[in-house]
C-alpha cells in the first residue's frame, strides 16, 4: 500500500517511536526529503544528511588506524555517538537522514547493517538521542538502484510514498506556490507527477520541479518569454498545457471589475479551467475591504468552485473566519471548507 504525504509522516513517527529504522521508497521529486524534514522540525531534531551513494565503506565502519600494537578504527565524526557526542544546543537531538540508500554500493549498504540493526558504528553505540530514516527511488524510475539483499531488507521498515494533490495544494499555499500552478493542477490533478521512466524529455512533472516553476513565474504576468526554461523544468508537453492555462488565466475578469460589478459578470459555467484560474485569482483579494463584494460573486459560482475558492482564501489568511459573512457562508460547507 502506497501512504500519501500525511499518512507518511505518521507512519514515520510510530516507526520512530518503537526504535525502529523506516526505508522511504518513491519517485524522484515527491517530496522524501521534505517529510522527513518536517518530522525533524517537528520533534525539534537536528537533521544530519548523509548520501549513502557517495559513501564508501569506511565512512559507515571508520578509518582503520593502529597505535603501533594493535589495529582500531576511527568512527566517523557526522554519526552522533553516546560515548562522545552531546545534544547540540537548541536540539532534542539528530535525525540521521541516510538518503539515496539503495542507491549505495552493495559493499557500503553491508557497512550499514550494524548501523541499521544495532545502531553501532564498530564499538561505539549511536546516541540514544539520535533517530535513523533512510529513503531512495523505486525499482522502476530509471533511476541508479541496487539490489538490496535480503539481510538489509530485513532490517528496515519499508513505505513507499505517493503524491497526492489535495495534501499537495494544502502544502502549496503554506509555501508561496504561484496560484496558476495550484489552479492548473486542481484543474490537472494528472500533471502533478507525471513520471515515464521511457520519456524522451530531460525531466518531467514532480512536486519539486512545479516549486522550482513557481519560482520561475513568480511576478511574470505572461510566461511566454520563458517557455524554453520551463520545457527544462517540467517538460515541453506539460509546459505547452500550462500556458494553454495561463493565457486563460490572463484573460479573466479583472479583479476591479468584479468587485465593481459582482452580480452582473459573466461567468463561463462549461469551462472548468476558467472556473479554476478564477477562483484562485480571487481568492487573493480577499480582505476586509473586499469580503462582502466578493463573496456576492463567489456565490455565484458553482458549488465546487466556490468552495475551491473560499479554501484557497482562508488558508491565505486564516483571520477571515473571524468575519460574520465568511461564518455565514461556510455554514453551509463547513465540511468541506475546513
């Protein structure tokens, strides 16, 4: 069973919990190593991030050093380790992220098994502070993955994450996410991650390249003059889609005019990607000067979208459920505004 991003950080957490070590497996780009920030942040833990691809043996097992009689071996300074390390200052402790693990040479992943098992680098035990996550691609993404044997896999706990597009929008809105892709991708809820691991493209659709095209668009009203960039941050296919989208975007009813006029704009109840692009253009200009206007148009919408819009609204700024008129309305969806 595939967990999406929410079911993820509990699982992760209950895993934690009992002391045992998780194995994250998904796609290139869906977000492993923003879950398993978010539980650090969460329990307050310092994240030490370590690509066990580009790790040898040693770096897992220690340096071997003698002292002119017999041989020992230097534990590596990035493990936290009880007989030597204290809690950094601020911190409840260390989440080690060990990623790009099955990506790792078959030599370095038999390294781990004391670390994985036995939380030990050589004789020194990891500290008891201290938390292990390990994640890495699937079999199937075309991506650099070894065999693990069957002595590691029997000492993780494996999860395999999927994207999932209301959790993603939630998380969008938290994080300054354009609102033409929030809106494009509840129009194409497909495109969030679109993934061929035979496409003849250089990358493709994945929550991390939709935030790095945010970031690209953020104040260009018209993105035609960027389209090459954009092809290179989520494909061609899906960019030409994207501006199919944006151009309807720009073509919306100003937001003077509805405000205006709020029960005499036209509305093209048929077309579901105008009515996406202009319940998230709304939802930006809601304030306390704005509200009653607004929502005479808003009401106007269909049903869905008119709650798309409001949810978009109030996650912008959680102030407005303090308004009589924003109560009233959501009386009648409270379900699913909340």
């Amino acid at each position: 069973m595939k967990l999406t991003p929410i079911q993820m950080k509990d699982s992760l957490e209950i895993v934690l919990k009992a002391g045992l070590v998780p194995f994250i497996q998904g796609s290139p780009g869906i977000g492993k190593s923003d879950i398993v920030r978010s539980v650090a942040n969460k329990y307050n833990l310092k994240v030490i991030d370590i690509r066990l691809s580009q790790c040898d043996p040693t770096e897992i097992n220690g340096f071997p050093f003698h002292d002119g009689k017999r041989m020992d071996y230097l534990p590596p300074k990035q493990f936290p380790l009880q007989e030597l390390d204290s809690i950094p200052s601020g911190y409840n402790g260390w989440l080690i992220f060990l990623d790009e693990f099955n990506s790792a040479s078959i030599a370095t992943q038999a390294a781990a098994y004391k670390l994985i098992l036995d939380r030990m680098i050589g004789v020194y035990s990891i500290h008891k502070n201290a938390a292990i996550v390990c994640a890495g691609n699937t079999e199937n993404d075309n991506a650099i993955v070894n065999d693990m044997s069957t002595a590691m896999q029997s000492r993780l706990i494996h999860l395999e994450l999927k994207t999932n597009i209301k959790e993603w929008i939630d998380w969008a809105n938290q994080n300054n996410i354009d609102n033409r892709i929030k809106a494009f991708l509840e129009f194409r809820p497909d495109l969030l991650h679109k993934f061929d691991s035979n496409h003849n493209d250089k990358t493709f659709a994945t929550p991390r390249t939709w935030a790095f095209a945010s970031k690209l668009i953020q104040g260009k009203e018209n993105i035609s003059e960027i389209l090459p960039i954009l092809y290179g941050t989520v494909s061609k296919g899906v960019t030409i889609e994207f501006n199919a989208f944006c151009n309807q975007y720009m073509n919306l009813p100003k937001i003077q005019d509805i405000l205006a006029s709020p029960d005499e704009i036209s509305i093209d109840d048929n077309n579901m990607g105008v009515l996406y692009a202009l319940a998230y253009m709304i939802s930006c200009y809601f304030d306390e000067t704005t509200i009653d206007k607004l929502l005479i148009f808003v009401k106007r919408l269909p049903p869905e979208f008119s709650v798309v819009c409001m949810k978009a609204a109030i996650r912008r700024n959680k102030e407005l459920l303090q308004h009589a008129s924003i109560k009233e309305w959501i009386s009648e969806f409270a379900q699913e505004v909340m």
